[in-house]
C-alpha cells in the first residue's frame, strides 16, 4: 500500500515560527553542504507534531533529519529531478500555493464580508438558459443575446415563467425540474448567476444576464433564513432493478422502523443492516451537511425537518434506496470570525478570484517600473487588420518582420513584439468589440502589461517571500522523496516476487488465520424469542421459516446474519467452546443471540494470496528500515559535531 504524499513530508507540513541564528554547514554529503538554519527552521516546525519524545532528542533527530537528505541525494542521483511527471507536478504545486500570494487583501475582505452576508439566506430560484459558448462569434452572440430579449418581453407580457421555461430553456435539466434549481446559497452558483439571484426581489425576474454558460433569465422563487448544516445518522436499503427485490428492500426498512420503535438501539441496526458501506460502521453518522450539498432533496428536507436531538424519522424513499434518519445534531451558521479563513480558500477558487487579480495588476503598477516601445507598438497596429473581428488575423509576412522589445518590466524582464503579437492572436476568440483596430491593440496592450506584471511577481515570489521559497524548496525535495520511495520502495516491494515470497516464509507466523466459523448468527431483544427461535434451529428449520413464525403482527423480533467469521467477531467471543450444531443462548449489549455452528476451519497458516496486500505493505516496511543504512554506505557523510553542539544549545536556551 503506498504511503500518502502527506505523511512523507514529515518535515513539510505545519506552521512554523523561525528565530535568529547563524547559517553554518552542519553536514555534507558527498561535498554537498546543508545549513543549520534549515534544520533549527524543521526542528522547531514539527516540534509540537511528533508524539514520540524521542523525535525530539536532537541526536535522534539529526538522524531522521540526514536520512531524509540522504534520500534527496540519491533521488537527485539518478535523475528524478528531470523527469516530466516531476516537473509538471512541482510546477503544479507552486502554482497552486502562489495564489496565496496573488492577492489584495482589501478586495479580498469586501468579497468575505459580501459572501457572508448572503450565507445568512437560502435562495429558490428558476432559470432559463440560452447556451453561448464562451468563445462564441458576435453572431452566435448576438443571435442568443436576441433570443434571451424576445424570452424576457414575454415574460414582462405576464406569460407563466414554468411554461416559458419549458418551451425555450436550453438547460437540459429542465424536462426534469421546469427550471427550478431549488434552494442554494452562496458558493454554490457561479458567481455571476450568485449576484443575479441575490440582488432579485422574491417574486420578480432578473434582467437577463450572461455567465461562461450562456445568456440567463432568473426567477427569485423564495428566501428563507439559512437552515445552517445538520449531522444525521441514517439507516439505508438500497433500491434494486428488480421489483421483487425492492419490495423485499421497503419491508426490510420497515421491519429495521419496527426494531427501533420497539427500543432497539438505533446505532447497532445501523451497524449491521445499513447497506450504506462507508457510513454504518460508525452507527450510520453522515458528515454533516447543508442545503443543496447531498444530491437527494428529499434527504435534506427530512433531515432539516427534525426537530430534536436524537429524534428519529419514519422510513422514506429517494432515489438511493430506503432511509431512516436519526438527528446528531444542528449546527447554525458560524460566526464571521470562524469562517473567515474557509471563505478566503472559497473565494480563491471562485470566478471572484478575477476582481482580486485586476486589483493587484493595478497596485503592480505603481510597484514595478514599466518601459514600453511606442515606435514597435505603432508597428503592430500598422498590421493588425479588421480580421481580427472575424477571428481570422493571423501571423504573416509584416509581423514576422516586426523585431525588438515592446515591454521591459523592471529592467529585467523583456517582452519581444512576437509576444505581444502572439497575446492578440490569442485574444481573439474573447469577442472584443473594440473599434477602430488602433484603439483595440491599445486596449489588449493593456491587458498584456497586466497580465506580465502577474507574471512576473509570481516569478519573484522566492525574492518577495522567504517562506515562500522555503515552502517550495521543501516541497521540492519531499516530491523527490516520494518518486524514489516508489521506485526503490514500493514498485520493488510489488514486483520482487522472489524477495516477497522470502520475506512471507521467513514470517509467516505473522500471517496465521484463527479458527473460523461458517455460521448463522440469530439475535432478538427477548428472550423468549430466542428461545422458539433455538428451538427451530435445532428442528433444521430454514432462517426464513424462522422469521415468518417469529415476526408477526407487525413486530420485528428476530433478526440474521451469516458469514464465515473468525472466532475472536463479535458475539463469538462469548461462547468459550464452539462446536458444531446449535448453541446455547449468550446476551450482550441488551441483545440475545444463538448461532448454528454449520462448519469450522482450524487454525493455521495463511497463504500469499489470501494476504498479500499485508504482506506487500510489511515489506515495503522492511525495505525502508535497511534503506537508510545503504545509503549510508553509498554516500560519504560529515558531520560537523562542534556546529552541532552549538546548535543544541541554541535550542536548548
């Protein structure tokens, strides 16, 4: 099993504070040096992390800490550095943390404070669609634009929105839902179609309006206070193809209704009927949720529909299957200060993260200086043609011709008239309207030069933030780190057959099946049940026979289970002999229960295949024990004890 990225950044992965110190070389390898602000700057990081104290004893971490560079050194070594994969995710990851830097913090908080306000209400809105490819022609355009207007008079006429909606909406979900996207609230639409709900009055009808995905008319249906979030526990049968089998999934559900009206612990049935895999070995508990979060309606009306803690609904149908639901808790919408944090994230992921960018490239502005060449520019625009409108213009001859620097951000980075022309090139496919041509190369110069003033301070982030180039530099070797451990480590551990199947021999006391047994497992509330049931039990009787004689009258007061289990599950563990055949009757947990022993299976050995994924996870383990020691041997090593002591004392005070 590989070990998730995460846990091999040991050294990478919290916040951390630096104090003052001198930069020495605290060890080589192979002449290659390593400081001790870098190790005091980890140290102190992950001090508050580790849970054993003897990742703290400075000796014992300057181990961990060298061969974790010893592993850097090997995977620098032989190559991993230049790989494409490697390169494109490290390239990945420092675009994604660069944007914690591409800001304006005060656009930023008028955004937060803007996105909680409208997270107080929960919006019902109905839509039309016109589609419009974002890249569309003007025609195109201007075709859907017209067809949105025509939309909007007939509804301004008094036409009912359901029926138009019907007849010109070109959201395919509409012969479903008739337009209704039913309750959200922000984040959960794009932003544009977000501001467009929320500024409409409930009852009345946006102006139209466009987004990435066409032209839209909204209708504001509802506002109601947001309901916040729920945790629930629920109990599920899954529906099925087959009309039998539903019909068998409904009765289950009621019977399971039943146990509980009756006193039967909510949780324990959730644990062993739910059919809800993820959810009923914690009790059926769901990760709590808000409006319009879970892809069932009907869920989370009857979830917000309870009232009290711990009250428990009737049996009710979705699209999933069957449920019962039981009430955690209700989590009303957090403070401005708690969510603060968690919308920033949001609102960079978010098309709002555009009016930050446009901030920033206008304070760059003022921070970087900016030199442009008039003369190349007039040479542009002497051969940008009115084809650019038609999406047509392209480069030629004249362009080609056209040399030097048209923009140098400052002083050193230098943008050529090819960039430029290329940037145009590209633009077109945007629609831009801009006319005369002259007036439009202006307007996209503009563009340009905001565009690599990002550029360039995202370039620079390294020289802008010290953390930054730390967090990138650990980042760095910890990738290296995982792509040699995968190669070193697991592929080995995987495809070595004949090391694998050394290491399970050499182990195999590791690998041992307990006893089993194949068995039914009766379980009631009652006892006197389980006594009629034991009963039946020994006379041979079916588990069906058993349950149709023992649930009448609308009660469910016996249920089954059967598998092959080993002799420390569950219930098991209460009988002291097992043998063959019918048990005696045991209670736990308020539960009566006999079993019908059908067969056994000795205790003994395990073969490879009945747990391999164990065993390749135990080698791999093994392998990565002696690694380090190789390493060792494959590298020369200096430690600079007299650095290192002065080290230990620093931290020490």
């Amino acid at each position: 099993m590989k070990i998730s990225r995460i846990l091999i950044f040991v050294f990478l992965i919290a916040p951390y504070f630096l104090i003052a110190q001198t930069k020495d070389v605290l060890f080589t390898i192979d002449d290659n040096p390593y400081y001790t602000d870098e190790f005091i700057r980890v140290y102190n990081k992950n001090l508050d992390l580790v849970k054993d104290d003897s990742q703290k004893d400075l000796d014992k971490y300057l181990e961990l800490f060298l061969g974790y560079k010893l592993k850097v050194q090997k995977a620098n070594k032989v190559g991993l550095q230049y790989g494409t994969n490697y390169q494109n995710e490290l390239k990945s990851y420092r675009n994604q943390l660069s944007k914690n830097y591409v800001n304006d913090s005060k656009v930023t908080n008028e955004l937060v404070k803007e996105a909680y306000d409208r997270l107080q209400q929960e919006i019902r809105a109905s839509h039309i669609l016109v589609l419009l490819d974002e890249g569309a022609t003007p025609e195109d355009t201007l075709k859907a634009y017209n067809k949105i207007v025509d939309i909007k008079r007939r509804l301004d006429a008094g036409e009912d929105f359901v029926t138009v909606a019907k007849q010109t909406s070109e959201d395919p979900s509409v012969k479903d839902n008739n337009g209704d996207l039913g309750y959200f609230s922000a984040f959960r639409m794009v932003y544009p179609f977000e501001n467009a709900a929320y500024k409409t009055n409930v009852g009345q009808v946006s102006k139209p309006f466009r987004t990435r995905f066409g032209y839209h008319i909204v209708k504001v249906v509802d506002k109601r206070i947001n309901r916040g979030e729920v945790t629930v526990a629920h109990i599920m049968i899954l529906k099925n193809t087959d009309e039998a089998q539903n019909a068998k999934a409904k009765s289950t559900i009621e019977d399971i209704y039943q146990k509980i009206q009756q006193g039967e612990s909510f949780e324990t049935l959730a644990q062993q009927f739910s059919e809800d895999k993820s959810s009923a070995p914690k009790g059926g508990v769901l990760q709590r949720f808000g409006s319009g979060q879970l892809s069932s309606e009907e869920f989370e009306n009857v979830a917000f529909e309870l009232k009290d803690k711990k009250q428990i609904s009737k049996p009710f149908e979705t699209q999933f299957g069957w449920h019962i639901v039981k009430l955690i808790d209700k989590h009303p919408v957090r403070t401005y200060d708690e969510m603060k944090t968690e919308l920033e994230e949001k609102i960079r992921k978010d098309e709002r993260s555009l009016l930050i960018t446009n901030s920033l490239a206008k304070k760059l502005r003022s921070k970087y200086s900016i030199l442009k060449d008039v003369k190349i520019l007039v040479k542009i625009k002497a051969v940008v043609t009115d084809e650019f409108y038609a999406q047509t213009w392209d480069v030629n001859e004249k362009t080609k011709a056209i040399k030097g620097v048209v923009l140098t951000i400052n002083k050193d980075k230098k943008l050529n008239a090819n960039q430029f022309i290329d940037f145009i090139i590209g633009k077109q496919k945007s629609n831009i309207k801009t006319k005369p041509i002259s007036r439009l190369v202006d307007e996209l110069f503009e563009k340009f030069i905001d565009e690599q003033l990002i550029a360039y301070y995202n370039e620079n982030l390294e020289n802008e933030f010290p953390d930054f180039k730390n967090i990138m530099e650990e980042y760095r070797d910890g990738l290296l780190l995982f792509d040699l451990m995968e190669k070193e480590i697991w592929n080995r551990a995987k495809n070595d057959t004949i090391g694998l199947n050394e290491f399970f021999k050499n182990n195999i006391s590791n690998y041992q099946w307990k006893k089993r047994y194949n068995v039914d497992i009766l379980s009631s509330t009652d006892a006197k049940i389980i006594e009629k049931a034991q009963k039946y039990l020994k006379k041979g009787k079916s588990l069906d026979y058993i349950k149709e004689q023992l649930n009448k009258d609308g009660k469910v007061n016996i249920m089954s289970k059967s598998g092959l289990y080993e002799e420390d599950y569950d219930v098991l563990t209460q009988y002291q002999n097992v043998s063959k055949g019918v048990t005696s009757i045991v209670s736990k947990d308020k539960y009566y229960f006999v079993l019908n022993i059908i067969d056994e299976k000795p205790a003994g050995a395990k073969e490879l295949s009945e747990c391999r994924g164990k065993v390749i996870s135990d080698y791999q383990q093994y392998l990565e024990n002696h690694w380090v020691d190789e390493l060792k041997k494959e590298f020369s090593i200096h430690i600079n004890q007299e650095v290192f002591s002065k080290v230990k004392n620093q931290l020490k005070n």
